[in-house]
C-alpha cells in the first residue's frame, strides 16, 4: 500500500484512488476534514484558522496522533459563500472520506453547508460558527465557538466599566450575514437590558466598501457608543469612515472584527476598538503553553482567538478518537462507523484545551467557563498592532 503523505488540494489523491485506503479502514492515516474560507474576504478570518489547525496537526502527531496512528489534515477551501462551503463539504465527505470536519467559517455558510454532512452522518465540528440555532441543524453538527449570545455582552460590560457616562448608542449590523443578524440581536437586547438608550439602529451590506449615509446618520444622534456586527474588510472600513467623519466616543467590535487583519484596513483608526473574546493567550494549562509557544515561534505574536478554536477542533476530534481507539482499533473500522461513534463519543467527552476545559450539551452546544475582552492598541504609525486583554 502506498503511504499517503502530501495530498495538495484540490488535486488530491482520492481514497478511492488508492484502493479505497481510507474508506476500507486498513490505512495508517486517520483524515480529518479542515473546511474554512482560504480565499476571499472571509479568508482573514479564515487564515487564522488554517494557522491554528496546522499547529493541532502537528502537535498531536509529535504525540504519536491516535495512539501510534498519524491524523492527516485534509484542507479544502470554502471561499466566502454558502456554495463554496457546500461543494468543500461535499469533497471532504465523499472523496476524502474524513472521519469528521471542522468548519466552515462564518454561520451563513454553516447554515447550507452543515446540513449535508449531518445527512451522511459526519460530525461537524463549528470552529467559529456563533449565530444562533447552530448545534440545533442537526444531531452530527456540534461547535467550540461559544454563542456571541453568551460572549459578546461582556464587552458592553467592559465599555460601561472604561466610560461610565455612556448613554446613548448607535448599533450597525450586516444584514445579508446570518452571524451579524444573530450578533446584533444580543447586542441590541444588552444595551437595554443595561438601562441605555439605544438611538438608531443602521444596516449594511457585508460588500459594501462606502458607509458615508449609515455613519452620517448615527454621528447625527450623537452616540456615545458604537457597536458593529460584520466581517473583517466592510467592518474595518466603517471604523474607518466613522472616525474620518469625526466619530470620537467608543467603538465596540463584533466576532467578525476578531483579528489583526482589521489593522491593514482601519490601520491607526483601529486604535481602542473593543472586542470581547472566548481565549485568552494567558490562559494557564499544558496545551495551551505549548499552543501558544508553537505560535509564538511561528508568527511573532500572540495566538488569536480564531486560531485556539480551530486547534480545539481538532482536539476534540484527536482526543474522541483516542478513547474509540482504547476499545477497538481506529484504524480497522470502516469510515461509517467510525464518523458515528466520533459523534457520539466527542458529545459525551471533557477536553483540557486552550480555550480552557469544555464540554458540550447533548445538542452539541459548547460549554465554557471563561470569557475576556480586549481592547486594540496602534502603534502611532498605524502599521502595527495588538490586542490588549483587559484586566
Ligand atoms: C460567525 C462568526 C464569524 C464572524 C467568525 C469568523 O462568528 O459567522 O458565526
């Protein structure tokens, strides 16, 4: 039999090429499916993602992978829309034959793509999938990307906490993303719940390149707050517009600001952004010193969140497999099988991860402890930045 090694996507090697290797289950490899956007917009989302997976990839088979048995990542791009994550899915299932998939990306892709492999009965593991209703697609569809409906209204706390005289808010959200519609329904519900006045509430499109209507009518009335639910490139280039148009009072970012490739578009107007987050580079366990120090050594600065998501998804899948492969070896069962008692398995675990210890509800819903915020600092010049953790 010949070793599987490098598989280049998309021109990869199929199982079934290879004498049904993995899908007769007598070969050395264990895939598991990465499904994220690698191009488009949504790739400086998706990046990080990429980053984070390969780091698991390589630190779990520097661990002997399954017990002796290497795990193969197996990348394929999702591009930014629902199609490209639905023909991905389809690749990663069928020609793949992954024992299991973390992706896609964004919610809106989730919500077309993850339905086809709860059909063929392959676990999905969301990476950063946090609108509403997606542990509730199916009984194979779980994330490690906690709610926004649980994360994001401490940073709403933590703006209160910096500037206690804010009043009056202006919320914007992209209205054609399942994520931004979802987010900015808790945001909303938050800044009443909080005793605020919530001004005016401004839609976009996540496309949209020109802001100058929507920020001049919240400039207008005058917030003391803005809060934005939308991706990397449309969110940044209205921190950007809302700035250059004089906007000077607290700017708080969505999940879909959650990277440091928003600095290349709002550049030194990023500087005080607030986005609360689900890790925390200091987080104190084994895996996520090493996590973290693996890449520390690699990119020169501190893991984001996007990242430790994407190394727990692959975790849990590593580490459900660990337990199957106790009771029977992973390597002789057929890939049906297989992707069944992962999904069933991975539900009932516990995982020591960087993203702190988890679990999941029986729906597949993520339990977390701990949540933080940020804040992002500029440099002067606009070129460079990080995020700092509040206390
Ligand atoms: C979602 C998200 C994205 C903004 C993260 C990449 O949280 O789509 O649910």
């Amino acid at each position: 039999m010949k070793k599987l090694t490098a598989r280049p996507s998309p021109l990869f090697i199929t199982c079934a090429s290879l004498l049904l290797a993995c899908s007769q289950g007598n070969s050395n490899t264990i895939y598991i499916g990465i499904g994220v956007a690698q191009t488009s917009n949504v790739a400086l989302l998706g990046q990080e993602q990429v980053a984070g997976a390969k780091i698991a990839e390589k630190y779990f088979n520097d661990k002997g992978g399954v017990d002796g048995t290497p795990i193969k990542l197996v990348f394929q791009d999702t591009g930014g829309d629902e199609q490209g994550a639905i023909n991905a899915f389809n690749t990663l299932i069928n020609q793949a034959q992954v024992v299991g998939i973390v992706g896609p990306t964004l919610s809106q892709q989730a919500f077309s793509a993850d339905p086809i492999a709860d059909r063929a009965k392959v676990p999905v593991l969301g990476p950063s999938n946090t609108a509403k209703g997606i542990p509730q697609i199916g009984d194979y569809v779980a994330r490690v990307s906690a709610p926004m409906a649980v994360v994001a209204p401490n940073a709403v706390k933590a703006a209160l906490k910096q500037n206690p005289n804010i009043k009056k808010v202006a919320v914007f959200f992209a209205q054609n993303d399942a994520f931004s519609t979802s987010e900015t329904e808790t945001f909303q519900t938050t800044v009443k719940d909080m005793g605020l006045e919530l001004a005016t509430v401004q839609k976009f499109l996540t496309t949209d390149t020109d802001f100058q209507s929507q920020a001049t009518n919240a400039i207008n009335v005058k917030p003391d707050l803005i809060i934005i639910s939308g991706l990397a490139a449309d969110g940044g280039n209205l921190i950007k517009q809302l700035r250059e148009l004089g906007y000077k009072g607290v700017i708080i970012g969505g999940n879909g600001l959650n990277t440091s490739n928003v600095f290349s578009v709002c550049k030194a107007l990023c500087d005080g952004v607030l986005i609360a987050q689900a890790y925390s580079p200091e987080y104190e366990n084994e895996i996520n010193k090493a996590f973290r120090e693996a890449y520390r050594a690699q990119f020169k600065k501190e893991p984001p969140q996007f990242s430790a998501q994407a190394f727990t998804g692959v975790q849990v899948f590593v580490d459900s497999l660990k337990v199957i492969n106790s009771q029977a070896k992973v390597s002789q069962k057929p890939v049906a099988e297989l992707r069944t008692q992962l999904n069933q398995q991975l539900l009932g675990g516990k995982y020591d991860t960087p993203l702190g210890e988890i679990s999941f509800t029986p729906e597949g819903e993520i339990n977390q402890k701990d949540f933080y915020v940020a804040q992002i600092k500029m440099d002067a010049d606009g070129k460079n930045g990080k995020f700092e953790f509040l206390k």
